[in-house]
C-alpha cells in the first residue's frame, strides 16, 4: 500500500487566519455547501433567522456551530444535507435602526407617507443589512447561501399573507378588545415573551375610598383601606374587589364606595381574586389597565368595550369616556400623574401609610421602557387550538424533544396557553390584510368607535378579493367602494349617517394600520423557505425537516409556533427532532450583559485564536441540558489542540507520509500499526454514536483524546525511527482519518491539511466519504500496545512526583504472572526503553520469555506500582535524596489535606450554600475536588516511598 505524497509543504507555524477566507470562498465559489445529489436521501435543517439588524454574538456562535457540525456529518455521509439559512426582518428592531438614523438628522418618520418610510428601511436593508451574514460565513458556517431567505421576500409574504387569510377564515385568527403590553416609547403592542421583568424599589401606597350613601362596615369605618403601587390607576377604577368569605366585608358587597378626586361611584364585589390575608383584603379594580383586574373585572360583568381607558398610546392621561379625571391631570406623562394623584390623595386626608418596597417591573426588552397593560382592539390567534396538535405529536414521539427534560416545561405551558397577539402597530413589517367599515342594515350605516372588533372587517389575499367581499356585504346600493388610509372619511360620513342624512354614494374601507407580530411569520419558515404554497419538488423531499436546533430560550418565541403552523397547514411536523442548548455564561456563571461588562465577541476570539478554535470549544463544552460557560483559556488550549495536530501533518511529510488512496484500513501486520487502525474502528464508532444522540461534547472529546493521546502522543513517538512502507501506509490512512472526523468540528484547518497532504483537488475534504475502515480491533495489539502505554505513562508520572530528571536513565524490574505479560514485554521492550528512558528493563524467569540471568531487585526504597500482568519496581536509592522527597511530599500533602478540610467545612455550613453565590459554592466545590485529589496522589507517592 501506497501514499499520495504529491500535496503542499506545510508552513512551520499554523497561522489561522491565513485559511480560513481562503477555504470558505473556495467551499462557496464552488458550491460545495450543497454538491449536486439529486438521488441522495435528505437531511434538512433550518437556522434560527437571526434579526436583520442583527451582528454575531456568542449565542449565535454556539447555535450556529452545532447546526454545522450536524451539516457537515451528514453531508460527508453522503446526504443531500440542506441548511436553509435566511434573516428575518425584526419588525420592532429595523423600524428602531431607521428611526434613530432619522433623529440623527432630526427627521422622523412621522415627516413621510407609510409607503415612504417603509422604502427608507428597504434602502437600509440593502446597505446595512447583510452584516451578520457575512459574520456567520467567518464562523465557517456551511449554509446554501444559493437559496438565502428573508421573511419579507414577496414568495415568503405570499405564504404568511395565506396562513394569516385561511386562519382567519377557520375561525382561528379573530379581533378582539383585550389587555395588551404596550410600549409607550414604541407605541406597539409586544408579547409576553417579549418583556424583562426587574426589580425595582417602589413604594406602596395605602389610600381611603370612602363608602357611599352612608354605609359603615362593622365596627363603624365609613372607608375601605386599598393599597397600590400604581397610584394613577385610580383614575380608571372601575370596581372595589373583596373575597366572598371575608366577614369583614361581606356587608357591604353590592354597595359603593365614592372614588376620591373622580367622584366615580364604584361597587364592592365579590371576588376569589381578593386575598384576605394581604394587606386591608380589599383591592382596587382598574380593569383596562391590569391582567388580573381585567378577569375581575369581566367576571363582575364590565364588558371590555365598557372598560375605562385613562391613557393614550404614550402613556399620557387623557379623559375617560365619562369625563370624571380632573382636567388639570389630563395630559400628564404616567409618573408625573402618578405624583400628582398621591399629592391630591394627601390633601384631602385619604393617604395612609406609606411603604418602600421591591417591585417586580416589567420592562420592554427593545423600547426599554416600563410596559403599560392598556386596552386595546387587536388581532389574536387561537393559540390553545393550535397547540392541540404539537402536543399529540410530542407525546406519540413524533417530535422527539432532546434534552427529555424541557417536554415537562413544553407541556406545561402549552396546555395552558393564552390566546396570541399578532398584531402590533408598527409600519415595517407584513401589513395585516384587512379593512374595516362602517355597519349597514340596509338603511342606515354607523360605526362603532368604542369597539371597533364590532364593525366588519374584510380579509383577503389582496385589495381585490377585500373589496369583493366588501361588495358582497353592502350590496349594489353604493355606487363605488374605497380603500383608504386613517379613519377621516369613515368619520365624515358615519356623522353624516348619525345625522339622518341619508346614506352617501361611496363607501370608504379603512385599512388596518397594524404588521403581523415578526412570530408569526418566522413559525412559517420550514415550509415557507421551501416554496410552499406552492407545490415544489424541494418541499417535497425536504419537508418535514430532519432536526431544529435552538435556544431554549426561544423555545415559545418561536419553536412551539413552528410546531403550530407546520401541523396546522403541513399536516405533518415541522421536524423531527427538536435540541434545545444552553446559553453562554460568563466565566463566573453570570448571565452576560453589556451593563455587567462581561459580554464576550466571537469575531475577536476567532481574530485572536481562529474560528476551529472557537467552534471546538462550543462543542466540547456543549453538554444537554447545561449552560455553557465561557473560558478563553480552553479556546486558548483547542487553538494548541489545532497546531498539534498541523505539528504531526508535518512530522508525516518529513517521513514521506502523506494521503491514503484507500478508504479502507490498508493491512497492516506490526502490533503498533494494527493497534492504531482498531483505535480508529473504535473511535469512529464512539463517534457516532455521539453524534446520533446528539451529545455534542462526547463526541468533540472523542476525537480530541485520539488525535492528541492515542495519534499524536503515542502513536507517532511509537513510529519514530522506525517507519517502512506498511507503517506509511497506515499512517497516512490514519491521518485522513483524523481529518475527516474532525472536519464537522474544525473545517479550516482540516481542509487545509487535506489538501497539502495529497493532490486531490477534485476530492476536496467537505464532500469527502465519512470513514468506513472495513477492520476489527485486533485484541491482541491492543492488550500489548496498552501494556506498552501504561508502563510508560506510570513511570512518566513517577519521574513527575519524585522530582527526577529526564536526563537520568532509570533501571526497571517488570513481574509477571502469566505469558500473557511475557509476550507483551519481548515485543515492547525497545519501545519500552527508549519512551521511559529506562537503562535497563529486567523481566523476571516466568514461562518461557523468562530471563534466568537477571539481577536480583537492589534492596532499599523503590518506587512499585501495579500493571496488567505483574508490577513494575524502580529502584530509587542513588537516583534521589530519599529523606528530602519525602519532607517535600508529606509539606504539600499536609498543604493539601488542610485546604481540602477547611473548604469541606464551609460547604458542610448550610449557611454558606445557601446564601452564597451560586458560581462562589460551585468553585468552593471545585477547589476541593482538587485538593482532595492532590492529597490523594501525593499520599500514592509517599507510600510508593515506603
């Protein structure tokens, strides 16, 4: 067996950033992200769309290297392996980028048409919005940029404006008038998912509402005590809320209570909502501005449409429709109002006591700004319906979700979901394909402005199809029917209605103003990406997808939606399987943060050490169901792991080793050469077996510790000095090997070597054949090889802990108990001598390898330790001060006991685990793991001192 030695000299040094452009242009130049295989069996998965605006963080690097490791695996194993990569347009996000360019010029958006503005995000799309794309190409990410996607391609809003008509038309998508988050700075309405609760110091603020027409509780309290951290809501309190048990109380339920400053009479109901044990066990009912309060509120028969509303998109006050706020309030930002209402309670004699308290405050994660629940009408899905299916499909195991441990999670809050608001009020985005228009009963028309989910609405796939239906519902008595912008013309003419003049000549339709929530329409993307509607051959053979990997933090922002959509109009899953990872935390466990400092970039750890470096790190530390945490070091050490193995690639050019022409393990009869190729065997089976579980740091570590331990450690020291034809062939076989396995890991580096190796341009690594060795381990090489290893390792570490000198050539005496160690010894024993730098290696009379003319083991101290077969004796006298090592072993074991003692004290303290921080506990832990073991090792080598 030969090799094709016809490759390139490597440079000394390994030097990263040299490759890596150089590769990734060629992979994408020439198509070889997805290589022509038309008869291939799929393997398809689709990427988080990161946001347009969007630059690579280190959440996207772990993230995207796992899909890519997965890519490569599978591409190499001959599928037609699709990565469908795309951004998604991030309606809140973009439209905040082009506003805040615009107030840099002091304009703003306001100053254009919709149409305008939205061309002016176009424009910035096309300039600006591709950055995080090329980020990813950096990373090495093998995705078919050939088919890039973008949720607002026209193919992809086809498909979001179907899901959203066809939803509609089933009953599942509906106007309603609901609570909502809304942001004031954004003025949009944002999901739960999309608000970051703090704590923030805040007060509690006890008032007195004084009971009307002269009713007095028991005792004689012509008042009820509520308290409140929002103090302004009083102005829109609608009801007083009591618990039907609490005696306190239970004469005055029905009665009213006289709102202070409004003057608004407001009942006392009775309601389980109300805990007797808090505070006064009455509570303030403001029911259009508060989650809890709007269930009471509706239980106690206010009707959503009834509900008072005492703040305007900005949170400013504005009038109730029963004019009662005092004019002088009216206008006042929230928090001004807020003061201004405690100042007024104070005056007239109501305000209580006052606490300081932690409040739990919820925040928007983009506008970062206290999120106000207002009342609006807004757009919903049916979301508990459309949970139905994904949760069958994950308990019959047609999704199988990986870690087993987030399914508990996944059905808990999908059984009890809430209806899904996608609607928001931005102008960037898939504009929601309705229009609203006055009511007509033949006669009359009018509109109703308190509720506008009771006017007809008409919904369509274009302007056409709306005002077809629009027709239909009208009849021919209007001459001409008018899609329109704002609500000016419908008002004319539902005055003009009201006024008993007659019904005019042209109906006016208003648009809605609102975009679909950027959720929904990224739950379409692995079908949309795939042409549906229509029917194309890619949908065909790559739908449902093979394998989604995500955060779990994202697991309800998007996968579970996904999962909705896909059953709902696919009639199959999304995917088959669904790999939630981690996060990556700081160092000490922290959750990065630009505010804490401690936000780490990828792009500078691939400057400073390479995108393979960075890429193994997320690998091997990616372990289910736990967070990452970052530690430059380790990325450090895996840039080391790289240049050791471009350190053996050149060890075998200067041996005349280079690419294999085999696939299949070439013959091979030395017990080193048999060894390695079993190593191989196992390696690779290890290997998948990791990578079919999805045990992402299994497999990374596997074929870590054979490149760096069995290859470069032993094998090539165990070759030195002695390789003939049947080793090169080996060798070079073994190497392709390593490159193959490790390529879905470290893509540059692999390649480069590849290539250098051989000449085999058109045979380039990415596309190369995944390893079928076609061998068996051959146990007998293997006993005797580990033998070998294990001699050498235990007198390397004896010549560490007692403090000899390489320099110094050691005498060793090997017992055995069966032939089994004999054999091993007479065929090892030059390697023995030359790794373990040994002068002499004795092996007693033992059957028939047995040697009867040895020396008598020398009396004295000796360093003895247990092998496969017998046990190795080193003599020591003469080689080392006895007395002086033994002073220096027992001084550091002592140190060793003492640290392992203290720290088990202060973790056997309850008080320190349980108020200490976290990452503080878990390195107490960890140093006295270390200490332990080093007490441990260090007792081992007293004793072998005897």
């Amino acid at each position: 067996m030969t090799t094709n030695a016809s490759g390139t000299m490597l440079d000394k040094t390994f030097d990263p950033a040299a490759i890596e452009a150089r590769w990734y242009a060629h992979w994408e130049d020439n198509g070889l992200f997805r290589p022509e295989r038309p008869d291939a069996a799929p393997f398809t998965i689709v990427n988080p769309p990161p946001n347009v605006t969007g630059s690579l963080h280190i959440g996207h690097a772990l993230d995207n290297t796992l899909q890519d490791i997965v890519i490569r695996y599978e591409r190499m194993r001959g599928k037609d392996a699709l990565w469908v990569v795309g951004t998604d347009h991030a309606g809140i996000a973009t439209q905040m980028v082009v506003e805040r360019q615009l107030e840099e010029r002091q304009d703003k958006r306001t100053n254009y048409t919709r149409d305008e503005f939205v061309d002016k995000v176009w424009d910035w799309k096309h300039e600006s919005g591709g950055t995080i794309t090329r980020q990813l190409r950096r990373l090495g990410c093998s995705m078919d940029w050939s088919r890039e996607q973008f949720t607002m391609d026209p193919h992809f809003t086809k498909a979001v404006v179907k899901v959203f008509v066809d939803l509609y038309r089933q009953g599942l998508v509906y106007r309603d008038k609901r609570l909502v988050n809304w942001d004031p700075k954004l003025k949009t309405a944002i999901s739960d998912l999309e608000v970051e609760t703090r704590e923030m110091q805040g007060k509690f603020w006890h008032f007195r509402y004084p009971l009307a027409d002269g009713v007095t509780l028991p005792g004689g309290a012509d008042h009820i005590v509520v308290a409140t951290t929002r103090p302004e809501t009083m102005l829109a309190d609608m009801a007083l809320a009591v618990h039907p048990d609490d005696e306190r109380y239970r004469a005055v339920i029905g009665k009213h209570v006289k709102l202070p400053i409004t003057g608004r009479l407001i009942p006392v109901v009775a309601d389980e909502h109300a805990d007797p044990e808090l505070g006064s066990g009455a509570v303030k009912i403001t029911p259009g501005h508060d989650f809890n309060d709007f269930d009471v509120g509706k239980r106690a028969g206010i009707a959503p449409a009834d509900m008072l509303n005492m703040l305007d998109a900005e949170a400013r006050v504005v009038q109730t429709s029963d004019q009662l706020v005092p004019a002088e309030l009216v206008g006042l930002d929230r928090f001004e109002a807020r003061k201004r209402v405690v100042a007024m309670m104070d005056e007239l004699g109501l305000l209580g006591e006052i606490e300081d308290r932690v409040i739990q405050t919820p925040f928007g994660d983009r506008g970062g700004v206290v999120i106000e629940p207002w009342l609006t009408d807004q757009w919903y899905a049916n979301a508990g319906e459309l949970a139905k299916a994904p949760l069958a499909a994950v308990r019959d195991g047609s999704i199988e979700i990986v870690p087993k441990t987030w399914e508990k999670t996944f059905f808990n809050w999908m059984e009890n979901i809430q209806p899904w608001c996608v609607s928001r009020q931005l102008w960037w985005g898939h504009r929601i394909p309705a229009a609203y228009g006055p009511s007509w009963d033949g006669e009359y028309l009018w509109f109703d402005f308190a509720d506008n989910t009771q006017n007809p609405v008409f919904v369509g796939e274009d302007d056409e199809a709306i005002l077809a239906q629009a027709r239909e519902y009208y009849g021919d008595r209007f001459a001409e029917i008018e899609l329109t912008e704002g609500m000016a013309e419908i008002e004319k003419q539902t005055v003009d209605a009201l006024n008993n003049q007659g019904a005019p000549e042209k109906i006016w339709l208003r648009r809605d103003d609102s975009v679909l929530d950027t959720w929904f329409s990224s739950a379409l993307w692995p079908f949309a990406t795939l042409g549906w509607p229509d029917d194309t051959a890619l949908l065909e053979k790559h739908y449902p997808n093979d394998l989604l990997i995500s955060g779990f933090d994202i697991l309800f922002f998007w996968d579970a939606r996904m999962a909705m959509q896909g059953l709902h109009f696919m009639k199959e899953v999304p995917w088959k399987r669904l790999y939630l990872h981690g996060l990556v935390r700081a160092a000490d466990g922290q959750k990065m943060s630009k505010s804490k400092g401690n936000v780490v970039d990828p792009l500078g750890l691939i400057d400073q050490y390479g995108a393979d470096a960075l890429r193994f790190f997320m690998a091997a530390m990616e372990s289910q169901g736990r967070d990452v945490k970052m530690d430059e070091r380790r990325v450090e050490g895996y840039r080391n792991f790289a240049t050791k193995l471009w350190n053996a690639a050149r060890f075998c050019q200067s041996n005349d080793i280079g690419a294999s022409s085999t696939i299949a393990a070439p013959p091979a009869t030395h017990a080193v050469n048999k060894w390695i190729v079993g190593e191989v065997v196992e390696t690779l089976a290890e290997l998948d077996r990791a990578m079919a579980d999805l045990r992402f740091d299994a497999a990374a570590n596997t074929i870590y510790h054979f490149v760096w331990d069995r290859f470069c450690d032993w094998y090539l020291e165990l070759i030195k000095g002695q390789v003939d034809d049947e080793t090169r062939a080996v060798a070079g076989w073994v190497l392709d090997q390593i490159l193959v396995m490790l390529h879905p890991f470290m893509p540059f580096v692999t390649e480069e070597l590849w290539s250098a190796l051989g000449d085999r341009a058109g045979y380039p690594l990415i596309t190369a054949k995944w390893p079928e060795p076609g061998a068996k381990v051959d146990q007998g090489a293997k006993s005797q090889i580990g033998w070998l290893i294990d001699a050498v390792s235990r007198i390397r570490s004896t010549r560490v802990e007692l403090n000899i000198a390489p320099s110094i050539q050691l005498n060793a005496w090997f017992t055995a108990n069966d032939d089994f160690g004999d054999l091993t010894f007479s065929m090892v024993e030059r390697s023995l001598k030359r790794l373990a730098r040994l002068d002499k290696a004795y092996r007693p009379l033992s059957g028939q390898f047995g040697r009867p003319n040895h020396p008598p083991v020398p009396d004295g101290a000796k360093a003895v330790f247990p092998l496969i077969g017998g046990d190795i004796e080193i003599p020591l006298e003469g080689v080392i001060d006895i007395e002086a090592e033994k002073a220096r072993l027992s001084k550091a074991m002592q140190t060793s006991q003492k640290e392992r003692d203290s720290l088990a004290r202060r973790l056997e303290n309850p008080r320190f685990v349980e108020k200490a921080k976290p990452e503080a506990v878990e390195k107490a832990r960890a140093d006295h793991e270390h200490h332990a073991a080093e007490a441990r090792r260090l007792e081992a080598a007293l004793a072998r001192l005897g």
